[in-house]
C-alpha cells in the first residue's frame, strides 16, 4: 500500500502522541482519580460527551475513576420554573425542605443520566448519593453563624461503597448529598465533596472541570496561566489578594486536599475538548496542577 507523505505524516502524528502518553499510562496505572464534573460541560451535550469519554479511556487505561458532579444551574432553574427563589448566604444555596426535595430530585435525574452515557461507551458505571452506604455523614453547615437550612458539612466520608464498586470494574458517580445523624438529607457543595472524597480515597489525583482554563497570575491576562504551583505558592497566592471571588475557595480547597494526602491536584477549563486527556498524557499540561512542596 503506498501512502502520501501528508497521510504518512497523520500515522506518524498519531503513534508520536501515543508514544508521548506511555510513560503517564504506566505511571497511573491503578491510581485513583477524583473527578469534580460542573460548570458548562455539564450542560452543553457535546462537551458533556467528550467529559464522559475521557473518563472512560481514563478508566480502560488504568485510572480507578470517580466522578462527583454538581448541578447548580439545573437547581436553579428547576426551583424556577415551580416558582421558588434562589437565595444564597456566603455562597450556599438556602436549603428548606421544599428546596432540599427539589435540590435531591435534579441531582438524581443528572446522576443517572450520566451513568446511562459512561455505560453507552462499555464501561461500567454506578450511580450513588452521598447518603448511600452512608459515603457522606454531614453537620449543619453555618457560614457565619447563619442558619441556611438543609446544608452540609462533611464530617466523615465511609470508603466502603466506593471501595467495593471500584474493586468490582465500576466508576462510582456520586451526587453531593450527605445525611446527618438523623439521616435527613442535607445538600453539599460539589466541590467540598470531592475534596473530602479524594482526601477520605487517597487519590492520586483531584481535578475540578469548570469554565476558567486554570490559576491566572493576572484575571485579566490569559496570558498569565500559571501552570503549576506548590502548597506554599498556593498560600502566598491567595494572600496576594491576586485570586478572584470564586477561585479563592477553589484553590482552598486544592490546598486542602493536598495536605489531606492527595498527591496532585488539577483545575481545567471543562469547555475545552479532552482537557483531561491533555493534562495528564502530554508533556505539557493545559491547566493549573498544584502539588506538595
């Protein structure tokens, strides 16, 4: 068979990058990785196709997924269209029961929705709520004192589910919803439970995708991406003042898991096609990677 040079050129491209990736796909094998899935690639259709078939290359190469996923606009929307208002106290959804019914029904109709996608692509999936196995045990979370209803503040993650569910071929995806001591449902940011969960799993990795291509030096110059950081540098970063309202708790967060034994943690923009891909099996990475000192 003879091939043009510009075909030719195409193979070679694609063996180049397979060969690139070898040394990421043995470094990771059997690495558990905590996926945080929100912002827009939750909700256009392609992007959350292309999310969803990068976890499942992640899985068949030898990751040992787990995804946790939000839902924020859907809730918002859903309590809007049975005419209930969205209030927020520090960031946190005010959470009756009403809200708490609704918040738990939106979040189990995208919980099986992504299950139904990662088992369309041949790889075995499980959708759970925090409540099940009692994976997320929760106190009232009170930002400031505040009463915000059903909120939660995870006290202690159970392992076991998401132990027995990986050990049998699974990718566990788990909805942020814990239960207190009473076992009342209480709503959790996403981002707190898979922080919590990558801490409790001691994973390899923790990645929140959300529409900001990682940490900028300057907001204001995309430019200014800062590909990797330290614990240390993360601390001196947010003291600078140079962080924006939302990255503050994000990079928090990231510093949390790092001290709780996650070995590396990732912020990728979820809009851009295989980010996740890109980061961990090319030589140069497209988000921000923060790690130990």
């Amino acid at each position: 068979m003879n091939l043009k040079k510009e075909e030719m050129d195409r193979y070679l491209e694609k063996a180049n990058v397979l060969i690139e990736a070898l040394p990421y796909i043995q470094s990771f094998q059997g690495a558990v990785i905590v996926v945080k899935y929100g912002g827009s690639a939750m909700v256009e259709h392609d992007l959350k196709k292309n999310v969803i078939r990068d976890v499942a290359l992640l899985k068949l190469v030898g990751f040992r997924p787990i995804i946790v996923h939000g839902g924020g606009k859907e809730i918002t929307n859903m309590l809007s269209r049975v005419g209930m208002k969205s209030e927020f106290v520090g960031g946190f959804r005010v959470t009756d029961q009403e809200t708490m019914r609704i918040v738990e029904m939106v979040l189990n109709r995208i919980n099986k929705g992504l299950v139904s996608m990662m088992e369309k692509t041949g790889v075995k999936a499980c959708g759970v709520s925090g409540k099940d196995g009692t994976i997320l045990r929760v106190d009232r979370k009170r930002p400031n004192g505040a009463d915000i209803g059903f909120v939660g503040e995870i006290k202690e993650v159970n392992t076991s589910l998401l132990t027995t569910l990986l050990d049998n071929d699974f990718v566990p995806v788990v909805c942020p919803v814990g239960s207190d001591d009473g076992y009342y449902s209480h709503n959790i940011n996403a981002d707190d439970a898979a922080c919590a969960i990558a801490k409790a799993m001691k994973a390899q990795k923790l990645v929140f995708l959300s529409d900001i291509q990682g940490v900028y030096q300057d907001p204001d110059d995309s430019s200014s991406l800062i590909s990797a950081m330290t614990v240390a540098e993360a601390r001196a970063f947010l003291e600078s003042g140079h962080a924006g309202g939302g990255m503050l708790p994000k990079i928090q967060s990231c510093i949390d898991a790092i001290e709780g034994g996650v070995s590396r943690v990732h912020i990728l923009d979820g809009r851009i096609p295989h980010s996740l891909l890109l980061e961990f099996y090319t030589n140069k990475g497209i988000g921000t990677a923060i790690m130990g000192d």
